[in-house]
C-alpha cells in the first residue's frame, strides 16, 4: 500500500465520519427497520478473495452507519449512555493510528504516561485519598470486578488465606453487604468472585434506592460492604459517611460503585452528594458514560495501590518490590494483559475540558434533568424519584399507560428513553448523559414525549 493510498483512505473515512456525526441531530434516533434488515448485505461466505479497503469501508459506512442508533447524538436518553466529546474521537482516530498496547511502558511509553497521567487527574476530580491509584478498564463493571477483588484478597489475606496461590475453596468466609437495588453488574462481578447471589446480605432501601444504614447488618472484619454514588434509577447517593464510618470501626472493606455518579465530585454545585466516598477503599466508575469518551472506558482506583496487585499479572508478593505505584505497570493493577491505549481519550476529554469544562458538563446534563421533570411534572406526570442529579423517572398514569408511552416514543425516534420499574411501578428512566444536548434538543424531546402521552390517555 504507498502513502498516497493510505491518506486517500484514512481521508475518505473521516469524512465519512464527519458526515456520520453531523448527520446525527437530524436522522431518527433509532435505526429504520429496513437499515436493520439491510445488515444482512454483511453477511456474506466468507469471501475467498481479497477486499480492497475502499470497498470495505463503502460497505461499513452504507449499510452500517443506518443500522446504528445514534446514542452518540444529543437526544439519546436511553440507559447511562454517555456519547464521545469530538477530541475524543480524534484521539481515538491517533490512537487507533499508533495501536499501542497500553499493557507496560516498554511496549508503549506514551500509552502508560497517559493512563498515569489521567488515573491522577482523575483521582483530583473524585477526591480520593491522596495516594489512591488504580487503572483503566472495559467499564465499570470490569472496574467493580477489579476493586471488589482487591478486597477479597486483602480479607482473605487478614485470615490467613492467600486467595492468589490457593484460590476460593476452602477459603474462610467473606460476608458481602449490597443493597437491595445494587447494580446488576455487582452482582455479575460478585458471581465471578465466587459469591453467589443467594450468599449476599441484602440491605434493604428507602424510597431513593439508598440503603437504610439503620438497617445495616453487624460489620466485621471478614466484611465486603458495596455502596452507590448514583443509582442507575434515581441518581440517589448511599449515605458513604455513616456507612464508611461504620465499616471503618469493623475493619471492613467497602467498594463504591460510582459509574456515573462519581463524576458529580468535578462540579462545585453536585460535589456535596459525593463527600464521604473517599472514605472508601475502593471505586468504580465509568468514563464511556459521563466524561463522553468513546466505547469503552472504564476505571478501578484502590486506596491502597498494593490492594489491587494479585488481580493483575503482578502477585502481591511482587508487588513489595515496586517502588511506588506511579512506577508500577498498568497490568499491575488491571485483569488484562494486552489493551488498547483508553487513557489517550481519558487524558485528551481531560485536557481539553479542564476543571470548569467538565464541572459545565456535569452541570449542563443536571440542568436538562431538572427541565424534564418540570416539564413533564407541569403536563400533570409524576415524577417519581428526587432529581438529584442526571436522571428523572417518570410515570405515564398506570403500568399499562406508561409502558405504551415508552414503547411509542421509542419507536418515535425524535428521542430515545429507557423503561425501567421503580418500587413496583414501570417508569420512563430519563438520562442525560451528553455533552450534545443543547436546550432545544429538550425542549423538542419534552415535546414529543408529552403530545405522545397526551395521545395514549385519550
Ligand atoms: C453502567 C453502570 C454499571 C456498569 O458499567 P459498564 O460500563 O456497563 O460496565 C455499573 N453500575 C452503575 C451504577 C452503572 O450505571
């Protein structure tokens, strides 16, 4: 291939993408069921002969982009799906450029400088404990996986047991506390861990989904206690300063699921929810959702950095010899060997947004919550949980009602919002999670959302 062609190519494709991105405020959110059908064009024997690249990408891009939903366009609601800020694309586009793996410096300088560099930043935005540290991962439910492991080991480790060279049989017992609306994916990475879900101590909840600390069960020092900054429903914050307390006084680990909620610590307005989450041992949190970097991103700190070795290729008795955790390796600290370079797109969203482009961010997509719920709530709605952050559940009348709004104004396409059921009660889950959405992509989904439901009471 010469040089020529390579530009040609690389050219071609990113105005493809361009017109891809530009075209995202004015096409149907979800995809048409004729592009969706259109895929099976992809679906071709596996050709015997070569491709030529152009084709290849002509075939992606026609028959592709239109089967795509465009959660990266500014009226996606559904789920927590943040889209990508245009210089994380860009950085993905060079990263992608240099494919480095971001496994050890020696394999990538510039991919493990960055990680570090935003693994700090971010340990600034959070406000976690000086000294805290940590790595990039999938998402959060990889970053629950990894910091819920450290704390099985340093237990385990208290009791005598080396869960690195003997494993879980036979291993004392670890008591794990979660509320009763943890998320799914605590649940996943627990199974994984070997905790089974009928073995963990639910603590029931009050009418936010945070768990009732007069409820909490007797903490010891064999106890893993997961807590929420954010709620995947509501947004509500666990109560981290009376449960840490508690914890800290049993000497029990707690890990904080902190996906989306976590990034609230970066604006002056929403900090307060998440004061007494540094007094954790562990954190979770995403950066494909609210920092709006590409798919997918994720990121596990300990408090302790040696927590997290025995998780990574380095076993903890390895881990003695490192000088200090900046020094160490990534693949020190995360479950995976070879990665693409996520801190280039961390560190870029970072950099280019700097502390009051990301407090503006946090506080943008809050305000947008504020407006649906007013919005909705003035058409005669309820609005089902307290808008404390980027979320806002909302109920139609009757399950029935309310299922057909969701299901109509999805198949609308002006915008997208997920359902979900609230204390016993289907809900419209609203997320605004975007650094796109402006005002008037509000004001034109509130729009569409209420003439719908006006539609379906009648
Ligand atoms: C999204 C989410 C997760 C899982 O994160 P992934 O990035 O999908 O792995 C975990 N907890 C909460 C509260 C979430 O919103």
């Amino acid at each position: 291939m010469n040089d020529a062609y390579l530009t040609d190519l690389l050219a071609d494709t990113a105005e493809r993408a361009g017109g891809y991105l530009r075209g995202l405020a004015q096409r149907a959110v979800v995809p048409s069921q004729d592009a969706v059908d259109g895929l099976t064009a992809l679906d071709t024997p596996l050709p015997e002969r070569p491709t030529s690249p152009e084709d290849v990408i002509d075939l992606l891009d026609r028959i592709g982009s239109p089967a795509t939903v465009a959660s990266a366009g500014p009226r996606y609601f559904g789920f927590v799906v943040g889209s990508a800020l245009p210089v994380t694309v860009a950085a993905n586009w060079l990263a992608t450029a240099w494919d480095q793996n971001a496994a050890v410096s020696f394999l990538s300088p510039v991919a493990v400088a960055l990680e570090k560099i935003a693994i700090g930043w971010m340990v600034d935005v959070f406000g976690l404990p000086g000294g805290s540290w940590g790595g990039l991962v999938s998402g959060a439910t990889m970053a629950n996986m990894t910091g819920l492991a450290a704390g099985r080991r340093v237990i385990l480790d208290r009791h005598g047991w080396d869960v690195v060279a003997q494993g879980m049989f036979g291993a004392p017992e670890v008591k794990v506390v979660v509320g009763e609306e943890v998320h799914v994916s605590v649940l996943l990475a627990l199974r994984h861990l070997g905790f089974g879900r009928e073995r963990l101590i639910q603590v029931p909840v009050d009418g936010q989904g945070r768990m009732r600390v007069d409820s909490m069960p007797e903490l010891d020092d064999s106890t893993i206690v997961c807590i929420q900054a954010g709620n995947v429903n509501s947004g509500a914050f666990d109560d981290a300063t009376a449960i840490c307390e508690l914890a800290q006084d049993a000497g029990a680990w707690v890990h904080v699921d902190g996906a989306f909620g976590l990034w609230a610590a970066a604006s002056p307005k929403f900090a307060h929810l998440t004061s007494g989450f540094e007094g954790a041992d562990s954190w979770a949190a995403d950066a494909h959702k609210w920092l709006n970097v590409p798919y997918d991103c994720g990121v596990v700190f300990a408090r302790n950095p040696g927590d997290l070795a025995g998780v990574g290729a380095l076993d903890p008795a390895g881990y003695l010899e490192e000088s200090s955790s900046q020094e160490a390796e990534p693949d020190s600290f995360t479950p995976q060997m070879s990665r693409r370079a996520r801190g280039v797109e961390v560190w870029a969203a970072l950099r280019s947004l700097g502390r009051s482009g990301l407090a503006d961010l946090v506080d943008r997509c809050c305000r947008h919550a504020e407006r649906f719920a007013e919005g909705l709530e003035q058409a005669g709605n309820t609005v089902l949980n307290d808008v404390v952050i980027n979320q806002v559940l909302v109920s139609f009348g009757d399950d029935r009602t309310t299922e057909s709004v969701i299901d109509e104004v999805q198949s609308d396409g002006t915008c997208f919002m997920s359902g979900t059921t609230w204390h016993g009660q289907r809900a419209m889950r609203i997320s605004v999670s975007s650094w796109a959405t402006s005002e008037d992509d509000v004001e034109a989904s509130l729009r569409a959302v209420l003439q719908i439901a006006e539609g379906s009471k009648n």
